[in-house]
C-alpha cells in the first residue's frame, strides 16, 4: 500500500471520562477506496472512536493522521475541512426543511448576497441523482420514509466532497431491498476512491460488502481481519469467547393462557386478530414491514384504540385503549423505539428502571426513595447493565445496556405478559445472547412473551410457536417444529383469507405455492 492511498490512520488513542476507559489503545486506518468493518460489541468503544473522528470528543492520548498529517479535530467543522463525514444512527436533518436546504445547510449557495435557491436545488438534485434516489429537491424532510432519509444524509455527505464516509448501523431501519440498494451506492463510492467506515451488528453484511474488518473489545482493537472471516471467528474476537449456541431457547412447562385476543379489529389497519400466549411461552409475530404487527400489540398494550375485539388477561376483559389498566393487569411493552417511547434519555438509570413502579411506590405524596433505589440495584446487577452507576445519564449507555433497562423497569413491576417489538435491534451478538437468556428466565418464571422481531432465525430460534402477518391479518400459526425461513416467508407473501385465519395446512400449501415459484 502506498502512501497515497491512506486516508486516515489512527494510532495508539485513548480516551477516558469519570470512572471509564472508553478507549485504550485503539489502532486503525482506512485506505482510499475501500470498506473497512469496525466491529465490535454495544459499550466496546465504536461511538467514542467516531465521536472523536467527527469532533465531538477530544482524544487523551494517541494521534490521527489525515492524509499523512497529524491533525487535531477540535469541532464538526474541523472534521469536514478534513474530508470526513459522518451519518449516525439518529439522523441529523431538520424536518420543516426541504432535502435541498437539508443538505447544503450552512452552505447554501449565494448570488448578490442572497441564496441561490434554483442552483441550490439544481446541485441537490446532482447529488440526489448520485445515491439514486428519485425525491425532489423541494420536498419537506419530514414527508420522507427512512430509506430516503438516509439517502438524504449520504447526498448531504457527498456535498462536502468528503474522501472519509463513516456509516454507524445505516442498515438498522431498512428492509432488505433498501439495503441492497444502500450496498449498490456504498460501492459505487468505494469505486469513486471513497473510504468508508462501515459499522453494524448484521455479520452477513460484513462478507458482502466490506474488505477489512478491525475488531474492538473493550476499548481495545483486539484484531484486524479479512471480510470473509468467518462468523464465528468474529464473534470470537468480539466477545472473547466463543457462542456455541445463538439462539439458546430453553422450553418450559406451558401453563393455562395469560393472554387472550379475540377477533382485533381496527380498520383500514388490521382486522379479526385472534391468539393466545400461554404462561411459560414465547410467541413470535413475523411479517413483512407493513403487515400490521407493530399496530397489533400497540392495540393489545392500549396505546392505540381499535374498533372491535377483546384484550383478555388472565381470563379477564381489559378496557379498550387504557395502557394504565393494561399495566394493572400485567402488561409491559418494550417498543421498537426504544429511545424514544422506552426511555427518558435525560434520566438516570435508576430513575428509568423505576417509571413502572414510581406510582406502586408513592405514599402521601412520597416517593420511597431508598426502596426504589435498592430495587434497581438489584435489577441492574441481575441484569448485568454495565454502567458507572444508577446515576448514570441512560442516554450515555450502550444500545444493548439501554434496551436491558426498558425490560428492567418491567421486571421491577412483577409483569406478566411482556411483549417485546424487535428486542435486539441494534444490538451486538453478545449482548443478544444475554437477552435471550433474559427471556429463558421470564418464561421458566411463568412469564408469557410475545415477540416481533424481523430478524427471522431469531424468531425461529426463539419462538415456541409462530403467528405469520401479511396485510393486516394472521395469515398462519405454525409450531417450532413447522416453523422454517421458507415456511414463514410463503405465509408473510400470502394473501390472507378474509373469512378465517390459515390453519396449519394452509401455511403447508402456501409453502409449496412459494418453492413452486
């Protein structure tokens, strides 16, 4: 490798804040045209080393080099003079704006002291045209869906000419043909001498479009391997141990049903939802995006009202659209946004673990304080959230750390049925594993789960049974046993039948319909 073809190299760097070593020693660099994987569990130190790329944090020790210079990187502005852009996870758009002042904003073009709209837009819709993405330039952000937003955020990226492209999980919200069309354009960079950092959970993402892969433990760069290392081996280096077993379902005795749906019905959303979830089980909703699973068991917790149907918990009716009176009942839901509908971000840990029970807790007027506080130490320690404290800010913790404390608050509240909507998105194998393990306990306990997830081995590989939804109706139940990735994705396809829900032997037919195609 010449010279010339090293964008950036980070040498030796560390950084620390009270009472954590965030990173000790990281080592890594990145090559004109190429991607190269940053690897690593929630809490390894991925952000911190991004943080510190893109100006938000200032190293302790160590040097970067930008095209074979030392720099210091004191603000976003530094990082950008430098050719480096960053698209995180939460997008940094403004939504009342159109994509065009979006991606030049702060930048716009001017003529006679004024901005030049129409050759702003025109250089937008150029760049548009770049991550083929077919939006107009005039359109408001807050009308675009996610695949489009992140395309937005690559136009925007591409307008400050940046050589350093790093991506942190751009794959997490995207169904499986936005990725695809997210990887065409990744390339098309790579073959335009771009230099991507390319972050995510997805191991079958790193063999199909990275080069390098370096991995980070604890702060650490612990190895930096070839992108067709196999998974196992990368979770090896990861985790520093070896997962023999992904999905570690352990089955238990099933007991009488806890939860109980009758014919759910909203229309125009979902219609005639019909199940049970027994004590002890772990039932697995699949679909398509868009099939009505999310709006299903927002409807059975009572966030959303529905029009028809009855929620029944232990054999007893719940008022329609009460998340209070689900609560009573024994209902938790941990959402798929978590960050924003499962946690306050500006509360401790200990103050997030206790939202549940804060009403359970107060007498007079008085919140029992000390016995709230022992409360989630015991949870936190059970659940091992590795923090500095309980009073640690909860936005500062890793995805896998903040989703163990929205089931932690659930657990505080002694629930009964626990649904959970994509329970590890974005979260590292590791700590995937532990919430696996979480989910073995709550069921041996005699806790009922009901789980969404799109992540189809995980729901085969953890689901005692699976119900498939396809346009807003249960288009099949199937057993662990019946339940395949090709058996479950005939159903997600099918067109349900309007009068009753499939039955086993219909799913057995929509199967092979499916492999007949």
């Amino acid at each position: 490798m010449s010279n010339d073809d090293e964008l950036l190299r980070i040498e030796g760097i560390r950084k620390t804040f009270p009472g954590v070593v965030a990173l000790d020693g990281v080592d890594f660099d990145l090559r004109r045209g190429e991607v190269h994987v940053l690897l690593g569990e929630n809490g390894a130190g991925k952000s911190t080393l991004i943080k510190m790329l893109s100006g938000a944090y200032r190293p302790d020790g160590g040097r970067i080099v930008v095209g074979g210079e030392e720099v210091r990187i004191h603000s976003a502005q530094d990082s950008a003079h430098l050719g480096i852009a960053t698209i995180y996870q939460e997008f940094n758009l403004v939504p009342d704006l159109t994509v065009a002042e979006n991606i030049f904003l702060g930048r716009q073009p001017r003529r006679l002291g004024m901005i030049d709209r129409k050759r702003m837009e025109a250089d937008a819709a150029v760049l548009l045209e770049r991550v083929g993405v077919h939006v107009s330039p005039r359109a408001r952000v807050r009308e675009l869906g996610i695949a489009r937003l992140q395309m937005v955020e690559i136009a925007k990226a591409l307008s400050l000419d940046a050589r350093v492209l790093i991506m942190d999980e751009p794959t997490a919200v995207l169904t499986s043909e936005e990725v695809e069309k997210l990887f065409s354009i990744v390339r098309q960079l790579r073959a335009d001498g771009v230099g991507i950092v390319f972050i995510t959970h997805h191991l079958e993402e790193i063999a199909a479009l990275g080069d390098r892969v370096t991995v980070i433990r604890d702060g650490r760069s612990v190895g930096e391997v070839p992108a067709s290392t196999p998974e196992d081996e990368l979770v090896r280096l990861m985790v520093g141990r070896s997962i023999e077993q992904q999905y570690p379902r352990e089955r238990a005795d099933t007991g009488g049903a806890l939860l109980s749906v009758e014919g759910l019905t909203r229309d125009g959303v979902f219609h005639d939802i019909s199940f049970e979830v027994r004590a002890g089980e772990v039932v697995g909703i699949a679909g398509l995006v868009g099939a009505g699973r999310t709006e299903v068991v927002r409807a059975v917790f009572g966030a959303d009202p529905y029009d028809q149907g009855t929620v029944r918990v232990g054999g007893s009716a719940l008022r329609g659209h009460d998340v209070n009176a689900a609560m009573t009942a024994g209902i938790g839901l941990v959402p798929e946004d978590r960050k924003g509908q499962g946690l306050v971000l500006d509360q401790s840990v200990q103050e997030n673990l206790g939202l549940v029970t804060m009403r359970a807790a107060t007498k007079g007027g008085l919140v029992d304080l000390k016995g709230q506080r022992e409360a989630a130490a015991r949870i936190a320690e059970q659940l091992g959230v590795r923090m500095a404290g309980l009073g640690q800010q909860v936005r500062t913790l890793s995805g896998g750390n903040q989703q163990k404390v929205v089931i932690g608050k659930w657990l505080l509240a002694d629930t009964k049925v626990l649904i959970l909507d994509e329970p590890t998105r974005g979260i590292d194998v590791g700590a995937k594993v532990e919430i696996y393990q979480l989910i073995n306990e709550l069921t041996a306990a005699g806790a009922a789960v009901l789980m969404i997830s799109s992540d189809l081995p995980e729901v085969l590989g953890m689901s005692d049974r699976v119900l498939v939804m396809a346009q807003g109706r249960i288009a099949g139940e199937l057993s662990a046993d019946q339940a395949t990735q090709d058996s479950v994705m005939a159903l997600a396809v099918s067109t349900p039948s309007t009068s009753t829900q499939a039955t086993t032997a219909q799913a057995t037919t929509a199967v092979e319909d499916h492999r007949g195609h």
